[in-house]
C-alpha cells in the first residue's frame, strides 16, 4: 500500500501530459487569444464615412439593435475570403453588419467594395487604427457581436465562415433574442 | 605597427559589443530622454500581439508600431506607467504584458516552483533522516562473529 506513493511522479506527468496534450488534439490555436472586451461597453468612437452614399460610424449608431461589427482592409487577404459569407448574411438579413476599414487607402477600399460588393448598413474609415486599438483588434478581420445596450458578447478573430457562424455566433444572437422578448 | 595593432584592437572590442537591437525607428524618439527612457523600459516589457513572443520593442509589426506612439503619447501628457499599462490591459488582457501580473490566478504561475523547490527539498530531507533510523547498526550475533572470524583467520592463512 505504501509503495503507492512512487505512483505519484507517474499521476503528475500524466496529468500535466493530458493538460498540455488537450489543446493540441482538439486543433486550438494558441495564437487566438480571447477578447478582453467581452460584457464591455463598446468604446467611443466617431469615424468617417468611406463612402459618399453612407453615413459613418458613431456609438450611437451601434447601439439598440443586436449587430456585428467587421472590421476589414482591402489589403488583408483573409478580409476576402469572409467577404463572400458577408454578402449571403447581409442578403439573408440575419443581422445587420457594420463595417469599420482599418488603416485603408479610400481609394483602394471603394475600389474593393465596388468589385465584391458591400455588405455593410454603415462603413467607418479607422484611417490610424486607433479605434481598433480601443476594441482589442490585434489583427483584421475581426468580428464582434454587439447587443442592444451596446455590450460586446462575442469576438471572432479570422475570417468568418458559415460554419464558424452556425456553431458560435448564431447561439448568442439567439440567446439574446431570447432575452428581449422575454 | 604597434599603433595599428592597437587599433584593431579596439575595433575588435567595439564590434564585439552587441547592440541592443531595437525596432524603434528614429522619427518615434522622443526629445525628452528621460522619457524615452521610460518608454524603452515599458514597450519592453509590452507584448506584440502579432508576434506574440516579442515585445513591442522588437517588433516591426504595425500594431506594434501603433502601440508605441500610444506609449509615448500617454506618456508626454504625463501618464504613469502603471495608468498605461492599466490602458493596454483593458483592451488586451493581462497576456498583452510579457511579465504577467502576481494575483490569485497566476500564484501557481510564479509560486509553484518555488512550491515545488521546497516540497521537494524537505520530501528528500524526510527520506535522509528516515533511512539512518532503518538501518540501525546492530551488533552481530555469536554465530556470525564466530563465522567472520573463522573467515579472516582462514584469509591469513591462505
């Protein structure tokens, strides 16, 4: 019974083994790092229009309803792979999405809406990614989910696809649904 | 001759002396050097979160760069360091500093080895100690010194 004890060594490296071995066997990378903005207030902020056709973005236009805020450039090559799933989330009119163009040329940003198309309700022009900097961006695209009283519930960094959005994003927004009509 | 040798010599010395790499480019520096001090001492120890194992300081990353300026704009409109970091914190988590902060989650963090240390140190004592009392010298019994005698007598003999 005593010479149990020599299993001790064993059941701690097995432990921290297991530990350390988890994250790596379900795929998680350890670069993605969560938001420190969640159940936050989001920050003030008062961006100008991209486009001549839509307002820019103030807090106050993010507030009352439940959205997603994307923030993209023209230059990130991941922006343009979700940029397909923006689109079909914007025509299906599950939520609406508001875009905020981090460190862009106007030009070069027009020019990219123009050949994929836009998606957004309202874009903001983050000309020094100082806004960004104030929501936790630490890389575009990023994507936050945002509830009627302006809290952050949810951050996505990476591209969005319909399958990250079925398993993630699409329970939130129906929990907080599910909030304000009860 | 002598003055060339000498020469190379401190040449030597000099190349020999490792710059402090940095990627704080010169339009960045501040006037005031003292503050510049600070803002040194602070981005080194502030994580860039596009790299992720370098720190501000190093990196050449845009953020990083973005993260910078904010340092030393805080710090001209006399911000304290604790207030910046503070700042960062708010927007990144405590994963944005590279020495993380000492509080009741990250105590295993910084006393577990120490933890570990001691509990080791005083498992081994206890088993130092322990064994010198299993092993208590008993004298021999008649028959064995009987035996040992007759073995080393036959020893001389042979």
């Amino acid at each position: 019974m005593r010479k149990l004890i020599y299993l001790g060594p064993l059941l701690f490296f097995i432990i921290t083994a297991v530990y350390f071995a988890l994250p790596i066997l379900k795929g998680k990378d350890p670069r993605i790092l969560p938001s420190a903005m969640i159940e936050k207030n989001i920050p003030d902020l008062n961006l100008p229009p991209l486009l001549e056709t839509k307002p820019g973005i103030d807090k106050q236009a993010l507030m009352g309803e439940i959205q997603l805020v994307n923030f993209f450039s023209s230059w990130c090559g991941p922006c343009r792979t979700e940029h397909d799933f923006l689109m079909r989330i914007n025509k299906s009119e599950i939520i609406p999405i508001y875009g905020i163009n981090y460190k862009d040329k106007q030009n070069a940003a027009k020019a990219w809406l123009l050949d994929l198309g836009d998606p957004y309700e309202r874009i903001g022009r983050d000309i020094d990614g100082r806004t960004a900097i104030d929501w936790g961006v630490y890389g575009v695209p990023e994507t936050y989910l945002i509830d009627k009283h302006g809290r952050i519930q949810y951050r996505h960094v990476g591209p969005l696809s319909e399958s990250i959005f079925k398993e993630k994003i699409s329970p939130v927004i129906k929990a907080l649904r599910k909030q304000t009509n009860g | 001759m002598v003055k060339n040798r000498l020469f190379m010599l401190i040449l030597a010395i000099i190349v020999s002396i490792p710059l402090n790499a940095s990627a704080v480019e010169p339009s960045e520096i501040l006037q005031n050097p003292q503050l510049e001090l600070r803002a040194r001492n602070l981005s080194q120890n502030i994580r860039c979160l596009v790299c992720q194992n370098q720190s501000i300081d190093d990196s050449n990353a845009s953020l990083a760069r973005d993260l910078r300026k904010i340092v030393r704009e805080q710090l001209v409109s006399g911000a304290s360091d604790s207030e910046i970091y503070e700042f960062l914190i708010a927007r990144y988590g405590d994963f944005i500093l590279l020495r993380p902060p000492v509080k009741a989650t990250t105590y295993i963090l910084w006393y577990g080895p120490l933890f570990i240390f001691f509990a080791g140190l005083s498992l081994s004592v206890l088993f130092l100690i322990r064994r010198k009392r299993v092993l208590p010298e008993e004298p021999l019994s008649p028959e064995e010194q009987e035996e040992l005698s007759s073995l080393i007598s036959g020893k001389e003999e042979g």
